[in-house]
C-alpha cells in the first residue's frame, strides 16, 4: 500500500469546497461524453465486442495459472526474465535488487497505476536511485508531491494556471507558459535529457500476450518507448490479471481500450514487446525483466466478484460517476478513484479501511453502461455493503439507520404514514418555487443540485391517490 487511506468524508468535504478542483472536473466533464459518443459511432457492434472482451477476460482468469506458465515460458525464450510477486513488498524488493544489479543511480519510468499501488518511486528512492516520471500528467503530480487523480489523466485535477506555476517553481526558466502547447514544449525540453541519463526504464504493460511472451504497452505521448529503448535494462511492473491467451484477443481489447479512455479511435503508440535486443539488433536494452503482481488480486478468483479483474484500466467509469465528478479522485483516498476504486480498493487495501469507497455511489448504473468489459460494478458495490453489515464494520448509528429504514420500507403501513409525514416538510422546505437547494444530513450530496418537491401525492397499485 502506498500510504495511510484519506478519510472520505473530509476528503468529500474539502473537494467540493475547492474552486479550482470544481473547474477542472467541470472542463472535462463536458468534453469526454462527446468525445466518447463519436468514438463510439466509428464501433457499431460495441456490444459483441465488449461482451467478446468480457468472455476473453473471464476464459483467462479461469486458466490464469496456464496462461501466465506459457507467458513466462516463452520471454524465457526469448531472453528475458519473468518474476511473480505475490505482495507488494515482494515486487519493491524484486524492482529495487534488479536495478541495483544495473548499478541504476538514474531511472525513468512511464505511467503505471500498479507502480503507484506498490509505492515503487518510494522505494527506490530510499535505495538511493533518482526516479523521474516521464509522462506529463504523472511529471506534473511528481512535482506537485500527489498521486494520481485519474487512472488515465493523472493530472485532471490541476488547472493549467497551477501547471504553470509548477513549472515555474521547479525549471526556474523564464518562459512564456500561457497555453498548454507551451507548457508541453517546456516539460518536453526538460525531460529530454533524463532519458539519455537513466540506466533503466520502468514501464508498466496494458496487455501481456501468453502466445508470444509479449508485453503491450499503450500511450499518447510515445514516453513509454523512450523509457524502454534508451537505458540498458528494461522493468515491465504489471498485474496477474493482464495476461491474455492470443494476439488475435488483443485485437479486441484495443478495439475498445481507448474509445473508452479517451475518445480515441486508438491511441497514438502501441508498443509491442517480447524481450531484450536480439543479435545484430542496435537498439533496445541488453536486460528484460516482467514483475507480476498479485497484491491481494487472486482472493477474488472463483468468488462472485471475480469479474472485477477483467479491468483494462480505461477510466470509462470515473468519467461518467456523478460522484466521482463531484469530489474528484484523490478523495477516494487510494490508488484507484471512481467506480472501480470503489470495489477495488477495499479488496488490495483493506476492507474496513475503504469503507466509504464502497458507499459512495448513486447507484445510477452509469459505470455499468459504459464498461467496456461489462462488470458488474454497482452489485459489487452492493455485495461489499451488505458484507461491511455483516461484519459490523458500519458505526452502530449507521447500523440502526439502516435497520429502521429496513423496517420501515418493508411494512406498507409505516411507509405510508413517514411518507404522510415527510412529504409536507418537504415541500415547505421548497418555499413557493417548489425547489429543494438543500437537505438535513445531505447538504455536501445537495451542493450544486436542486431537487423539485414532491407533489404530494402518491400511487398505489397504479393510480394515483
């Protein structure tokens, strides 16, 4: 685990209350949907191929074993090396020995979310190595001293005003930083030089191919390949879940991978790699290393949750939560924000800690709509509630709410007499417009939201009354 979970709540609190975090997501919140819906026009059969994505990912987490023996077998082959970690201090200390064999006193490193969840730049930094990560969204959070607030755009929650004054904190250049274009260009000049100084590369892997032992690496910004061609030693750090059985099936996934990341129809750079430089070969490291990872991943295999690992870490869910757009990702208080966060961080973390991931959702259905791979994301969440109950895990004011709201909604006479009773407070609570602005309990859920009144009536048996 990287550090200590934030408390959600506070969290919440401080992220609705923040002007500039409010304006970032607000920008992107109107510009993804779009992108996305185009994206989409281009892939008419989007449900065969998501529901073929889904039955790929299910087919190699059932033959995981097999499919991560015939992977390793084949890098082997090719003259590379494959490490299973099955903690999180495993792969540090299996990272940190490699680069340590390299002599590495410089490392660059490209964006990986199960880097994040190990704290790996912690690690090797305590070892006395220099790491510096290369794409701009995590370069920006590096200097800024956060983690990610986005699976794909780490950065999101920064306005380009606060990148600028990052930069001009840390290049101490005198520059023009008005646009993105030149704020780009500056991060670029800066980090040209790092890569020709590292003597190893860390890169993450979106894929891993068990017919050919190759690692599939997918970016916008071309990062990843200079990470992984310049140093003498390349690190693949990735998770258990990513091996998948042919290259034919990763046609699939990149089919809908960065439609629903980024309204692409592909991304810019899909690197394929299956080992260190062959013979005759001038370019590419002479060492080849893949760390996979468990990390508390294979608990859920077998269980009625097993589908959260068919995550291809789109972000498609995050950009569509209502939640996840109010109160931003860091709130989530680990490595993983927005719906998949929510199921998937108590799981790698601790389920008591990451109580509140689980509870924080309308239950909409929104994730589920556009997951590419179909998971069952709002009945997961209500499995870990229901499980958080049985443990006793919720306060016992909130296990006495829950109850008496249990009883209530079961019994038709007191629900009809609450309803009598509220729905008149309501509606003075509206005033003459007729317009709830806010809420007893719920003024942090109610902050930017209006709700009509109810109008008082209600249906039994389907006529009104």
């Amino acid at each position: 685990m990287s550090e200590t979970p934030l408390d959600f709540e506070k969290g919440a609190h401080e992220a609705l209350g923040s002007a500039t975090l409010q304006q970032a997501l607000g920008k992107f919140q109107t510009g993804y949907p779009l992108l996305r819906a185009r994206a989409m026009q281009s892939l008419p059969d989007f449900e065969k191929v998501r529901t073929k994505a889904a039955r790929i990912k299910d087919f190699s987490l059932k033959n995981l074993d097999k499919l991560t023996d015939q992977y390793r077998e084949k890098v082997e082959a090719n003259g590379g090396t494959v490490h299973i970690c099955e903690t999180a201090a495993d792969a540090r200390k299996t990272v940190v020995e490699i680069c340590r064999q390299a002599e590495a006193k410089k490392i660059t490193k490209s964006k990986s979310m199960v880097t994040e969840e190990l704290a790996l730049n912690d690690a090797l930094e305590a070892a006395g190595m220099e790491v510096l990560e290369t794409d701009l969204g995590e370069y920006i959070i590096q200097l800024a001293g956060e983690r990610p607030s986005h699976i794909v755009g780490p950065a999101l929650h920064k306005t380009k005003e606060e990148v600028a004054q990052l930069f001009k904190a840390h290049h101490k250049t005198r520059r023009k930083r008005e646009t993105g274009e030149q704020l780009v260009r500056e991060a670029r000049e800066v980090l040209r030089e790092k890569y020709f100084a590292s003597e190893v590369g860390i890169t993450g892997a979106n894929f891993l191919i068990a017919e050919t032992g190759t690692a599939v690496i997918v970016t916008n910004e071309g990062n990843a390949d200079l990470c992984r061609i310049l140093p003498n030693t390349h690190i693949v750090v990735t998770s258990m879940e990513k091996v998948i059985p042919t290259l034919d099936d990763l046609s699939v996934f990149l089919r809908l991978l960065a439609r629903s990341a980024s309204g692409q129809e592909m991304t810019s750079y899909t690197t394929l790699v299956s080992g260190p430089r062959g013979p005759g070969e001038s370019e590419g490291p002479s060492s080849f290393h893949v760390v996979i990872v468990d990390g508390g991943r294979s608990k859920l295999l077998g269980t009625d949750q097993q589908a959260l690992l068919r995550c291809i870490k789109c972000g498609a869910c995050m950009n569509v939560c209502p939640v996840y757009m109010s109160v931003g990702g860091h709130t989530y208080g680990w490595v993983y924000p927005g719906p998949i966060g929510a199921v998937l961080n108590p799981v790698l973390n601790g389920f008591g800690t990451m109580y509140h991931n689980y509870q924080a959702s309308t239950f909409c259905g929104a994730c589920e709509e556009v997951c590419p791979v179909k998971i069952p994301l709002t009945k997961i969440m209500r499995d870990w509630r229901t499980r958080a109950f049985q443990e006793r895990i919720p306060g016992l004011g909130a296990r006495l709410a829950l109850w008496l709201w249990a009883a209530i909604a079961a019994n038709p006479f007191l629900y009809n007499l609450a309803a009598g009773a509220g729905i008149p407070i309501l509606r003075a609570l509206a005033g003459k417009k007729g317009v709830l602005k806010s809420l007893p309990l719920a003024k942090g859920w109610m902050k930017g939201r209006v709700l009509d009144a109810p109008e008082g009536g209600r249906f039994v048996r389907g006529r009104k009354r």
